[in-house]
C-alpha cells in the first residue's frame, strides 16, 4: 500500500540522504569529555533540522550535562498526540583499526550507509523528523496527528538527565502515545514491533590489593593480585551452564507465557544462522534448558564488558596489580526489581571477595525491565500500518536491549511506546563498521507518515 507522502519522499531522496550524512559526520560521543562541544553541535544540528521541518517551539533544553531537542506542533485538534523520541549520542567508536573507512567519514558501500551512529540512532531518529516534514508538505502544511519531540544526548550513558526532565514536564509532554525507532526488524522485510525490552544494572567493581604494585619476584606467592582476584570473583557469577550464581536472582523471573512461546516458534529463525552470522563463534553459550529467544529476550544476564589494570604495554613489566577495575552489568526481564537485583549483588560480592581483596561497587545507571500492551490501539494500528506497507504479517517479539525512557513515559506520562523500528540484526550496533541500509531509512520515513496518517483517522 503506497503512503501518501511517497512521491515527495521519492523526490527529496538524495537530499534526505545528504542531510543523514551531514549529521553522520559529527562525532557525538556523550561518553568522552573531549566530545563535548561536538554533542553539542549535534543537537543543534537536530534542532535546526525540525525548524526546516516545521515544527515549532523548538528548544535546546540545557542540562547538567549534554542538551535535550524539545518541539511540537499541536494544531490537530480532537486528534490524537504522539510523542517522538530518540537519541543524537553515540557510542565511542573503538577499535578504530577494524572500521573499513573511518567511523565519522560516512561511507556509502552495497546500498548500506557506514558511520557510528548509523542506524543506532541518527538513522532511525531522522526518520521520525523527515515523515513530519513530509507529511506537512502533502496536506497543505498541516499534520493528521498531534506531534511532539523530545530527543536526548545521553541515552548511550544512562540517559540521566532526560530522566530528570520527564516527571517535572508531564504536562508539556501529555501524549496518547510515543514512537520510538530504535529497534530492528526480526528479518529482513519482516515488519517487527517490540513489546518487551530487558531493564539493565550497570556497575564498575573497584578491586583493591597491596598499597602499590609489587615486585613479582620479590613478593609473588604471597601478596594478593587485585587483576586476580577480581578474575577469582568474577569467575564465580555465573557456572559452566551460564546460570547465574547470586542467591535471589531468579525469584521474580516469569516465563514466558506459552502463547507467547508459540509466536517465536514461527518466527524466521535459525540458530546456525544466528551463531555463523550474527554471533560470529564456534558455539552459543547460556542455559542449555532454554531456547535462545529466551536466553537474549526472558532470562536475566551478567556479563563483564571489560576489566582494567596492572600492566598492558609492550614488553614486559613483572607487577603484582595495587588496582583493578571491571565493568559488569546484568540485564533484568519484567516482574524484576532492580534495587532487589543490586542489593543481592552487593551481597554476593562481599560475600565472594578473595582473601586480601576489597571491592567496591559504583552504580552507574539502572532501569526496569519493560512490557508493552499490543492491544492499545495505537500499537495495533502501528501493526496494521507496518503490515501494509511491507507487504507481511507484523510479527510482535521482545528486545534484550534496554530502552529506558520506554519506563519514564509509562511511569511518568502513563503511555505505551510503540518500538517501530527498520534496523537489521547484522548491522553492527555499538561495533567497527556499524551501518543502515539506505533502502530501510527510505522505507522508515514512508511507514511512519502512513502510521501517523492511519492513527490520525482515530477520533
């Protein structure tokens, strides 16, 4: 089914491709102080993007740390509102040695567009602004729905600032619904809306020895080692069958419901495929009693991101480490409380500490778990809408990934999100050589004008 803003969308292609690259090419990297000003460049660049969109009461919003974009255009009435969210930051693009062409140098290669940021969530999040300016242009300036914006520079650092604003705003942000493109279709071609996102604990586990580093030869086999001792520790999380070691974790764990088991049985999946492909290792891992949808969508995780310290230079250096450092998080799945899971962490570390070791727990961000109702009208005209354009069945799965503003509108606005999302599995999020099909950015901006137009037919 062809939407209405087809013809325009085909005619404006090569400048809305150009304007994705422009954005591209700014390093937004929230996580490093060095980047600052360039996030800040790219939320100017997104604010002056729906000015020419036309949307009004544009705002950079300043924050204690990176802005938030906040616009609306509210001249529908008796129609619905719906709230437009993503992100302007981006992930670090290390290792820089493994990126075919340079992570802020958009690269066009096989129909795909390579730079950080491509997909997760530049190319997603423009889409939302160019379905406006579409969708203005071929009904006479004006919008079938109700459309606000607000877009952060944090979510790829906990997103604590968004987090602040939303309570204190719930009337400037009162809205039927959100939209949120930043997820990924099951397959290819396969129209996927996701109604379940894992909630994250993020911590740093601080690891203390000797009072300095040590001679090896002089004091090895007696001084306790922090970068071993944290090896030790965290070696004891989880056992050969990945079922996670901290008492209390699983109480609140709720399988899935069987209904719900029976729709990933018909999804397009292969786990060869998945392992060969997108995995990219000899053998899967986890809980060999659960399948692998409910290993990445319905258990909880522990994983370590990466441990520092000691001595990694060329050469040699024969040091017993004063210090070591690892950054551990676990994913959470619905009923779990997140202060119930770190306390029982907390717990587990003290208990579990080698001998000679102290440890410390930082908290850098955590969020709950979260399900979406597919019944709410909005998200079933979503389906409807996804389904026409792409000619198939909507399918409805889960995310393992995290999305915490999803929470804040449900706690705070009390709305569902819908997670409408043109991503493909193999597109490389937060890796070397991270991309997003061009077609799919075209084919996002189209489906979501005709999601906006279907839902602003609703009284």
């Amino acid at each position: 089914m062809p939407s209405t803003v087809e013809p325009f969308v085909q005619k404006n292609e090569s400048r809305f491709l150009d304007e994705l690259t422009d954005f591209l090419r700014i390093p937004s990297v929230s996580t490093l102080p060095e980047h600052k000003d360039d996030v800040a460049r790219a939320a100017r660049f997104v604010a002056g993007s729906l000015k020419r969109a036309g949307l009004e009461n544009v705002e950079i919003i300043s924050t204690a740390r990176h802005p938030l974009i906040y616009a609306d255009w509210l001249h529908a009435p008796g129609k619905p509102t719906v709230l437009c969210y993503g992100h302007y930051d981006v992930q670090p693009p290390d290792p820089l040695d493994l990126w075919t062409t340079p992570p802020f140098e958009p690269s066009i290669r096989n129909g795909n567009i390579y730079a950080r940021g491509a997909c997760d969530d530049k190319g997603q999040m423009f889409m939302h602004i160019k379905a406006a300016e579409a969708l203005r242009d071929v009904h006479d300036g004006r919008l079938p729905v109700n459309l606000k914006f607000l877009i952060e520079g944090e979510e790829e650092v906990g997103g604590e600032s968004i987090s602040e604003y939303v309570p204190k705003h719930k009337d400037k942000l009162k809205a039927d619904v959100a939209l949120v493109s930043d997820t990924e279709l099951f397959a290819d071609g396969v129209p996927t809306l996701c109604i379940g996102l894992r909630g994250l604990i993020y911590t740093e586990i601080e690891a203390h020895g000797p009072a300095r580093d040590l001679h090896s030869g002089m004091y090895g086999g007696a001084a306790p080692n922090a970068v071993y001792g944290l090896i030790e520790l965290l070696s004891k999380a989880k056992d050969a069958n990945g079922h996670i070691q901290i008492p209390g974790i699983y109480d609140d764990v709720v399988p899935p419901d069987p209904a719900e088991i029976e729709s990933w049985n018909r999804l397009p999946f292969s786990e060869e495929q998945f392992l060969k492909e997108e995995v990219g290792s000899t053998q899967l891992t986890g809980e060999p009693d659960q399948s692998v949808f409910a290993r990445v969508w319905a258990r909880p995780t522990f994983e370590v991101h990466g441990i520092a310290g000691g001595f990694t230079g060329a050469g040699a250096k024969t040091v017993i480490p004063a210090t070591a450092t690892a950054k551990v998080s676990m994913r959470l799945v619905p009923k779990q409380d997140p202060q119930r899971v770190l306390s029982a962490f907390q717990s587990w570390v003290k208990a579990n500490t080698p001998r000679g070791i102290r440890t410390q727990i930082r908290l850098l961000s955590s969020g709950p778990a979260i399900s979406v109702n597919p019944n709410h009208p909005g998200i079933q005209i979503a389906a409807r809408a996804f389904s026409e354009m792409l000619g198939k069945p909507t399918v409805f799965i889960r995310s393992g990934g995290s999305i915490p503003i999803v929470g804040e509108f449900a706690t705070h606005l009390g709305i569902p999100t819908v997670l409408m999302g043109f991503g493909l599995p193999d597109d490389g999020l937060h890796s070397p050589n991270e991309k997003y099909r061009i077609s799919n950015y075209y084919q996002g901006i189209l489906t979501i004008a005709h999601f906006l137009d279907e839902y602003g037919k609703q009284q």
